[in-house]
C-alpha cells in the first residue's frame, strides 16, 4: 500500500514515516506536510532539501485501481458510489468514476478528462524514466526506486497498462497527437447532448476553450463567440457581467499567451513548414487585438467607479483595477478608456464646486494620474491629449459649431459642456502635481520623455531635451501642461464666461498657474489675457448689481398720485440711499472701463499666440474663439452705455477707443460690427422710466 517517503537528504539517514508535527493548527507545516507526502501524481511545489513525495506512488496508485475494479466486477460491492469514486480518481480509473460524476456535462467531461491527466502524467515519467534512470531504478515503486525484488518485469508492464489507461503502448513522440484526438472525443460529444439554450451556449463554450488546449488556433473560436455574446447577448438577454469578466480575462490570458511565443522565423522554418505555418498563423491571430472584449468590461468598471467615485476610487482599488485590465488593450484603446474614467467623474451639477467635495474630487484625479503614470508612463502625456481633445470634441470632424446670437460661429463643437471642461481644468492642475512630484522623485522620466516627444510629433533636438529633473519639468510645463490648460480655459470661457469667472480664483491659486508666473512660461501670455477678459466680465458684473440696486431704490420712493395711469416723483425720491448707489455704479463703471482702456490701446492683439507656443487647436477654431473673446469684450463695454441710456459716452468714449485700438477692428468678423453697429444706433431709445416721467 502506501508507505510515505520522508528522506530529509541525500547523505541523512531518516526513519521512513510522518514527522510528527508540534502544533495542528499550523498551516504552512501542514501545507508542507500534504506536498511532501502527496498521494496521487499533483507533485508538490514547496521546495525542501533531499526527496520529495511518496516513492510508493505507483504502487499506491495500482492498489486503489485495483480495488476499484474488483468491486466493479461485483454484482454487490459493499463500496459506496462516492467511496468508489474516490479510488477512481486516486488511480485515473475512469469506469470508477463516472458513475459518481452524472449530475452536469460538466462532471462528466471533469471527470474524464481527469483521467485523461492521469494517464498522460504516468506515460511521461515512464518516458522520463526510460531516459534520465539506470535501468534498475523505478521511481515510485520504491523506496529511492528500488523495487520488490520479487516483482517481475511483466507485472510493472501490467502496472503501466493500468496506470497509463487509454495511452499505454503510445510512443512519446505521438503523445501529443494521440491526446488531442482522446479530448475530441471526450468533448464533441458532451456538445451534442440535449441540453437547454443557455446550458448548451456554455457547453460550446467549454468544449472549446478545451480543445484550444492542444489545437491554439482554435482559441480564435472562443474569442470569436465571446464578442458574439457581448454584442448581442446570451439567448436573447443582455450579457452578464460576469460574463463580461470572464471574456475579458480569457481575452487578456489569450494575448498574452501569444505575446509568449517568442520562436523566431528561422525557428519555424526550420521546425517543417505546416508546424512552422500553423505556429505563424497563431502568432499573428486576431486574439492579439482584444481592445474591443476588454472595453465592455473596462467600460462597466469606469461607470461603476464614477458613479460611487469617493468609494471606488479613493477608499476602494478601482483605479489599479481598470489598469490592470487596460494594460491588455493597445496604447490607444488604453489611453482613451483611461480618459473616459476620468471624464465620467467630473461634477455634473453645472455650478462650481467648493469645499470638501471639491477636495475630494481633486484627489481622486491625482490617484488616477499617479496611478496611470506608474503604469504606463510612456502613454501619461497621450493621456492627457487625449483627455483635452475629447472635452474639446477635436477628434469629431464632422461635428457642428456652436453659432451663437451676434457671435455666430465661435469655435466650439456643440457636444461640448461646461461641466467637461471644467473637469479637464482640474486634471490638468492635479496632472502638473503629478508631473511635478515624478520629477523630483527621478521616476519613469525617460519613458515618459519618449511619450512626450511622440504627442509632440518630433524628437526633442540636442540642444533642447532636458539634462536634469527641473528641465524635465519645465520642459512638461511649456510643452503640454501649460498649452493643453489655456486652449480649454480659453473654450469654457467662450462657452460660458460666467462659469469661467466662478472657477478664476481656483485655477489662480493652483500649482500650475503659480509656477507658469514664476518660471516666466511663454504660455502665461495667454492666461494673462483670458485674465483680462474675465476681469472685465467681473467688472461688468459689478456694475450691472449696482445699477440693479439704483433702480430698485427709485421704485421704492414715495410718489404723489395724479390720476390714473400716471407717476410723479416725490419732493424725496433722490434720498441718500439712491445717491449712494448711484454712486457706487458710477465707480463701477469707471472701474470697467478703466480696465479696459490699456489693453485697447495695446498694439499686441488678444490672445495673439506667443512664439513658440504649443496648442491642441486647430488654427481656424483659435482664431474664432479669439474672435468671439474680442467681441464679447466689446459688447460688454457696450452694455455699460446701453444700461445707462449713455449715447453720447458710447460715441464720445466707446467708438473713439476702438477706432484707435491696433487690434479691435481686425479681431471682429464683419458680422461682428455689424451686430455692434446695430446695438449702438438704438442707445438713445433705452430711455428708462424716470426719463420718461421727466419728459412729461
């Protein structure tokens, strides 16, 4: 029966049984307990000096097939089904077993192809043995390979027949062959049964993915049925998402798998020409693209992270997760999936956020990016790219602008939201962090640097790649960072300038925005500008809550009643509240245009890009949203003069300024002037109500 090996080494004597162990509970002892004194052909992988295993195996493993197949020859045997079972799968005794395992196709194939494991694992140690052993020793059948002398040379051939079930008498050479046809006929069958839809949908499934074993081509197959179930469902339903993982899984194993096949063509040539040809085929399968069975997983993960993003991503590991399944997909499936995630977790309240949850926000951004950086460090710049470029809707050529009332066309795409944009802000500013801390810290930068220069479409020159950390951040700063930043804060400002002005003092005291002013950044320019613009919108802000203030305080004085229909002004209407607030508009007022003035009279146009300069926008689209900054800036001048019924400071003040400003005529569209023009002619017909009640 069995007597268990326990030789601790080559030169040390050791009493053949079990050690005895101190303590019961301790699981790394019984682990190394059940690997040295295994039963059955599962050899161990813990690693221990001198001998492993049990050197009675075979003959262990003929006891159990033959008490098996006595009571098998039993009309009554006193073994239960499940006790028989047992002894067949100890011993690869496949009529032992069956029996037990007739409750599901799955059993039955199980079990089958246990035995079939059996089987093959006894026929190559007899290979090996044949090959590495003097002839005399007989691993397995005793102790160190010395067997019972009286064994005969006929009873271990009639121990291999048992042992090596359906494969004894194969030839090592023809294994392989031989075994591919066995699990054919284990499987084509078990496909064929009467089995319900879904049941028989996962059969199909199985039998595959179990043929591809010994025929890889065939692994096609199982990827070409898992995208027919994500794209049409399973009998009629939605696919599961547990499906989904599995196809996922199967498809990364898959490519991964393939990866691995390292033969080189001189390999296969000279392997003959069909092994070489199938192997070929295999290497350059369609299993290595399986962008599109990872998206749908990658794609519920990003909605399941967004949705409970503090949970998922800040407490939780749902941003290593997604990594780990986007590294299977290519650099650019990766990097846009990536960038969904980062999209999806944006605020979609339209107002500014502040506080704790914006804090919150702020971090799990920084999480994504750091752990995006660590993993793919040579995609980190395409990252962000493509992050602009999706809020900025650039890669959809065929998508209208937004043509605004007396604007008309402005440069933006009308897939375009605030709420987008305002997310790409904060992960640009939570990018720079980053950016800034791998730097310092010396981490992935040559990778990184390979990934710059190919968004920038050129290796850097000699002279201008950088030679320390600090270079390498001012190089990210001028060349990405700082262009990706402004062309997205220049389109939310266009889009919707109010938005803009709530998030100024944000962007203001951010990391980026500081160190751009410290380091003299050429694109601080156009910050300075859009600076400029949204001061005059403040501006203008202030000036229209103060003449709200004026005219509520005019209809709230005491009047004396003259009939029907007809308002006279009291002796008090003109109070001292009034005078305050007609005050402090007039204050605004100059403020808004005193604002104005010096960067009309520049001879720099707005938002003229500097030299150099790096933008993700084409130049037709920058030149509109520059049109539509300059006219915006020009009808809210504008409205000062109309609120004020002022015709005479719009010609006197407003007109004279433009004519001799260097740029503002040359900014505007000619449907631009024209809109100006129109509101200018009808300034003296805003009268308001008390120059109405004075006219009479």
């Amino acid at each position: 029966g069995m007597f268990p090996y326990a030789e601790g080494s080559a030169s040390a004597e050791a009493e053949a049984g079990y050690a005895a162990m101190d303590d019961d509970d301790d699981e790394d002892v019984l682990a190394a307990v059940k690997e040295e004194h295994t039963d059955w052909s599962e050899i161990g992988t813990l690693e221990h000096p001198g001998c492993n295993g049990n050197p009675w195996r075979r003959i262990w493993k003929e006891q159990c097939w033959d008490t098996a197949q006595r009571h098998l020859q039993r009309s009554s045997t006193p073994m239960s089904l499940q006790e028989l079972a047992i002894s067949g799968f100890c011993s690869g005794h496949q009529d032992a077993l069956l029996p037990a395992c007739s409750g599901s196709w799955a059993d039955r194939l199980w079990a089958e192809l246990h035995c079939m494991k059996e089987w093959l694992v006894e026929s190559l140690l007899d290979e090996g043995r044949a090959k590495w052993c003097p002839s005399d020793v007989f691993l397995g059948e005793g102790d160190c390979g010395c067997p019972d002398p009286s064994e005969t040379p006929e009873t271990r051939s009639a121990r291999r027949d048992k042992l090596c079930g359906a494969l004894r008498g194969t030839r090592g050479t023809d294994l392989d062959a031989v075994v591919a046809r066995e699990v054919q006929r284990i499987v084509v069958p078990r496909v064929s049964e009467d089995l319900n839809e879904v049941a028989s949908s996962f059969a199909a499934l199985q039998a595959t993915i179990v043929c591809s074993a010994w025929e890889p081509e065939r692994g096609d197959e199982v990827i070409a049925m898992l995208r027919t179930w994500l794209g049409e469902g399973v009998c009629g339903s939605p696919c599961p998402f547990v499906v989904k993982q599995f196809a996922s899984h199967f498809a990364i194993w898959q490519k991964e798998s393939l990866e691995q096949c390292d033969v080189s063509k001189d390999e296969l040539n000279a392997g003959g020409g069909d092994a070489a040809g199938n192997l070929e085929a295999l290497r350059s399968n369609t299993g290595r693209d399986v962008d599109d069975i990872v998206r749908e997983l990658v794609g519920d993960l990003v909605a399941a992270a967004s949705g409970a993003w503090q949970k998922q991503c800040i407490e939780g590991h749902a941003i290593e997760l997604i990594a780990e399944h986007v590294s299977a997909m290519t650099a650019a499936s990766r990097v846009s999936a990536f960038a969904s995630l980062l999209v999806q977790m944006g605020s979609r309240s339209g107002e500014v956020e502040c506080g704790t949850a914006l804090e919150l926000r702020l971090e799990a951004l920084k999480r994504c990016i750091w752990v995006f950086w660590d993993r793919f460090p040579e995609d980190i710049f395409a990252l962000l790219a493509v992050l602009v470029r999706k809020a900025l809707c650039l890669d959809a050529s065929s998508a209208e602008e937004v043509d605004l009332p007396s604007l008309g066309l402005c440069g933006i795409r009308k897939a375009v939201t605030t709420s987008d944009l305002s997310l790409v802000l904060l992960s640009i500013m939570m990018f720079w962090v980053v950016a800034r801390d791998k730097a310092e810290a010396g981490e992935f930068l040559e990778e990184a640097l390979r990934g710059l220069e190919s968004v920038l479409g050129s290796s850097l020159p000699e002279g201008e790649r950088p030679e320390s950390t600090d270079d390498f951040a001012r190089l990210v700063l001028d060349a990405i960072a700082l262009p990706c930043f402004a062309d997205t804060l220049l389109t939310l400002t266009v889009q919707d300038p109010t938005y803009a002005l709530g998030m100024l003092p944000l962007l203001q005291s951010s990391a980026l925005w500081s160190d751009a002013i410290s380091c003299k950044s050429p694109g601080l320019q156009t910050l300075t500008e859009i600076e400029w613009f949204l001061g005059l919108c403040r501006r203008q802000s202030e000036w229209s809550q103060a003449g709200e203030i004026v005219s509520a305080c005019r209809q709230s004085q005491p009047v004396s009643g003259c009939g029907s229909g007809m308002r006279l002004l009291g002796p008090g209407w003109h109070d001292a509240r009034a005078s305050q607030a007609e005050l402090e508009r007039s204050t605004a007022r100059d403020s808004l245009l005193d604002w104005a003035r010096p960067r009309l009279a520049q001879d720099r146009p707005l938002l003229e890009p500097p030299l150099r300069a790096h933008t993700t926008l084409p130049e037709q689209q920058w030149e509109r949203l520059c049109g539509a900054v300059a006219c915006r800036s020009l009808f809210v001048l504008l409205s000062v003069f109309e609120g004020e019924s002022d015709f005479d400071g719009a010609m006197n003040d407003l007109v004279v300024a433009v004519a001799q400003s260097p740029w503002m005529l040359r900014r505007l569209e000619p449907h631009h002037a024209r809109a100006f023009l129109s509101r200018l002619a009808v300034v003296p017909m805003r009268l308001e109500d008390e120059h109405l009640c004075a006219a009479f």
